[in-house]
C-alpha cells in the first residue's frame, strides 16, 4: 500500500508566521501596556479609552488599513460600596462586592443556601422573599455550563428578595460577573459563605442585610477594526477575528481578555507580513463591553449587517492567551472541522476541535446571524469553572508567553487559510436551524428566561425600582 505524503502548499508562509511569533515578545509586550498601564478597560473607567487608543495606533504602526474605533453607548454601570450583615442568630459582617448592573438598595431577610443551585432548586415556594446565595460551581449531572446570568435569573423568578453569589474557588475572593438591575447582588468569597453556610446548618435559620450604593448610568465605549488588506484581493468575501477588550472593574483581566487581544493584534502584525500572499481581507477587532452584555459584538452585528452576508467566517479569540491547547470550538459547520482535521496535518500542528454553542462571547451575535464561526477552545480540557477569572486575581502574572506564541501561531495560520480557501462552503443557518441547534445545545430556556423574568416582575412586584422599570422598557440592555 502506498503511503499518501500530504504537501503544505503554504510552507514558506507558515515558516514565515512562525518564525516571526516565536522570535518575538510583541505579544506580551502589548499585553503588559494593556493590563499594567491601562488597568481593567471597563466601561466608563479611563483605561478603555485609553487602551482603544493604543490598540489603534499599534494596528497603524503595523501597517493594517482602515484602522479606526467606533463609539457607541451602553447602559453602563458604576461601582458603590456593598456590605453583608448576618443580623441574627449573630452580628457579623463580610467583605462583598456588588455585581455589575446590581441596583442600589438594602433588603434584610432570611437567607437560604442552595449550593450550585440545581434547576429544581429554584423554588419561589423555598424562596420568595429570600436572600438566595448560590456557588459558581456547575451542578453535577449538567452537560452544559449553567452561567451565573441564568443562575440570577432564576432565582429572581422564584421571588428572589436579594443575591449572593459565592465563589466555589477558595482563595480568589469574591468573583464578579454582570447581572440584571433587578435585586441588589453582590459577590462573597469561598471561605466567608462557607462560614455562612455551616452557620446556616447549626442555627436552621440566618438572616442577613444586604445594602448596595451603585448606579446604573449611560456610558461611551468602543470597538476597534482593522483590516489586513491583500496585495491581490480575489473578491469582496471578508473573514473576522476579534476578543472583547473589557475586563471587570476589580481586576486587569489579563487572561479574561487581554490575552485574547493581544493575540488578535499579532495575528494581525503577521497577517500584514504575507499579504502578497493573502487572497481576502482579514477584519481585526476588539469589542467594548462584552462583560456586562456582548454589547460591542452586538452593536458591531447591527451596524454592519448590511456586509455580514460577505464575512465566510468568524473566530473568537476571547481569553485565547490562557493555558491549554489551541484548538477550536466551532459552533455547528462540520463542513469547517473537516478543513480543521486537514490543516492541523499540513501545518503539523495540534487543533483539536468539537461542534457546541453557547450564549455567553462575541461570537453569538455571529452566530444568529447565521455567519459561520469558532472560538478559542481546548475540547480536551474538562472545564469546572473560571478558577481565578472574574476575580481580582486575574493578573498579567498569569500568563506564559508560550500560550501567547501558541494561540497567535496556531490561529494566524488558520485564518490565512481560511482566507485563501477556494473550497470553503460551510452552509449558512437558517433561523430555524440556528434555533434547534441553541434547543439542542440546552439554551433554549436560558435566552427565554430575560422576557420571562421582565413579565414576572410586572406581575408581582408592588414598586418596581427605576432603574429596573429602565431596563424592562429598553427590553433587557441591560
């Protein structure tokens, strides 16, 4: 039997990319400006502007066309001070947080404990009126990860009268993560609810004061784009890679997403560098405010709708410099693994790859709007929860430059490939496909539950406090 030898018919490219990113410190160079001299990026912080700024003229500086940022407003969100009080069967308080988009308010009332909070655990009879405080863990027995957002959601519908969200990591603090305006909510580390929750076991009843000062607010940000323009462009197609550049306001979100940033500003450095190579243009991006509600992928889907029948592909790279192999989750076109499964032999690289979706990054507003499209993704990796992401701790000293080499080597490769690729067809979704597919991935019920939270709260709330009133009428921008 003769042995099929398979060719690289982009060798010198490849050796061309890969030379240049691992002979290079770029990467954590630009990281190191994002996170040590920009901080968080948040909206509404200085460092978002400031860092958009920067991106831009380093996309300039590499020779990218059409460098430019696009400003828009969101519902933002400023930070008060938060507390927890346990004011019977003792008196003591706890370093919290509050969770972005948590209103500004105080609720005394039993608080109940219910662990990851499996979905029969949200019981309005259990908890109405209650403070309900959950863990981050995904409950065991779910295929898929159940977020935080839906965890909230839940528990509001169940006539939640305040939140408390718990890390299931010990040593990484209270976590954060955006909720809705709708009952104060606030984070609380490992060790402080664990103490809650023995307290609870011990005394049978426990009740708590949460007061929360923050404020729900319009606020600017931006997104960046950048295009890596071929010498010899073969049609008007385009391919897009982006990662959202906001971090939560407690951390430099160096992992979450910097490192994903400064992974999509090397690819495109060394897009630039074989474009006498290159057939279609690449779009290089950052999405402001993805962490409080995709807004800038969202807003990016809107505003260029018109040119996303021309984009053949999509791939977010959110927290793509983080540990673990540099694989793809692609979200639903086999026809792009089987490419995938081709390159990864002709690149004599290592992508592995699975088909799942999720609601939570920049890629879903590609998704609905049925562009084929990846994410960052290590389907060997069995994933349990964020660990130190969503906390303070998610510092620059949490990345190794060899993951920053990895996913820009791994993933300009792929892109230019994807750009060149005379055979790319990749069926596009129509809305009843994208719809069984979110019901077939075990999301359907999550992106119900806004609309189904709003009418719960017209239904059964006396006073609707105004800033929750403000987002019910803007139908859940916030």
């Amino acid at each position: 039997m003769t042995e099929i030898i398979l060719t690289n018919p982009y060798l010198k490219v490849d050796k061309k990319i890969v030379a240049e990113v691992y002979t290079s410190s770029e990467t954590m160079d630009n990281l190191k400006i994002l996170c040590d001299v920009h901080g968080s990026r948040f909206p509404g912080l200085p460092g978002d502007k400031n860092a958009v700024d920067y991106i831009v003229g380093k996309l300039k500086e590499y020779g990218c066309e059409n460098v430019h940022a696009e400003e828009f407003t969101i519902a933002g969100w400023n930070r008060g001070p938060a507390t927890l009080e346990i004011v019977s069967p003792i008196k003591r308080s706890f370093d919290v947080i509050s969770l972005p988009h948590s209103i500004g308010a105080e609720v005394e009332a039993e608080l109940v404990f219910i662990g990851p909070g499996a979905i029969p655990d949200y019981d309005e009879e259990k908890l109405k009126g209650k403070i309900v405080m959950v863990t981050s863990a995904t409950p065991s027995g779910m295929k898929r990860f159940f977020h935080r957002s839906e965890k909230y959601m839940r528990s509001v519908k169940a006539g939640a009268a305040g939140w408390v969200f718990m890390n299931h990591y010990p040593a990484y603090g209270p976590p954060t993560g955006g909720i809705n305006p709708v009952i104060p909510a606030i984070g609380i580390s490992y060790e402080d609810g664990s103490f809650i929750e023995r307290l609870i076991e011990r005394e049978g009843k426990v009740v708590a004061r949460i007061k929360t000062t923050d404020k729900n607010v319009d606020t600017p940000t931006w997104n960046v784009i950048a295009d890596v323009v071929p010498d010899n462009i073969v049609d008007d197609e385009y391919i897009c890679v982006g990662s959202h550049l906001d971090g939560h306001d407690i951390s430099q979100g160096a992992v979450d997403p910097a490192s994903g940033v400064a992974v999509v500003m090397e690819i495109a450095r060394n897009l630039v560098k074989v474009k006498d190579k290159l057939k279609r243009r690449v779009r290089c991006m950052t999405f402001g405010a993805e962490e409080i509600g995709l807004y800038g992928s969202y807003y990016y889907a809107k505003a260029h709708e018109a040119e996303l029948d021309k984009c053949r592909f999509m791939l977010n790279l959110d927290s793509a410099g983080g540990g673990g192999k540099k694989g793809l989750n692609i979200h639903d076109f086999p026809a792009i693994d089987v490419l995938i499964k081709k390159w990864e032999k002709e690149m004599v690289a290592e992508i592995p790859t699975k088909q799942g979706v999720s609601p939570y990054s920049d890629h879903w507003p590609f998704f609905l709007n049925s562009v084929p499209c990846a994410s960052n993704s290590d389907p060997t990796a069995t994933r349990s929860g964020r660990g130190y992401g969503h906390t303070k701790y998610d510092t620059l000293d949490k990345v190794d430059i060899k993951n920053l080499h990895l996913a820009s080597a791994n993933h300009t490769r792929i892109l230019f490939r994807v750009a060149n690729e005379g055979g790319w067809n990749p069926k596009r979704k129509t809305k009843a496909e994208i719809d069984a597919f979110i019901k077939e991935q075990g999301y359907d019920r999550t992106i119900a539950l806004a609309d189904e939270m709003r009418q719960y709260i017209k239904d059964n709330y006396k006073e609707i406090h105004p800033e929750t009133m403000e987002w019910i009428k803007r139908g859940g921008a916030w």
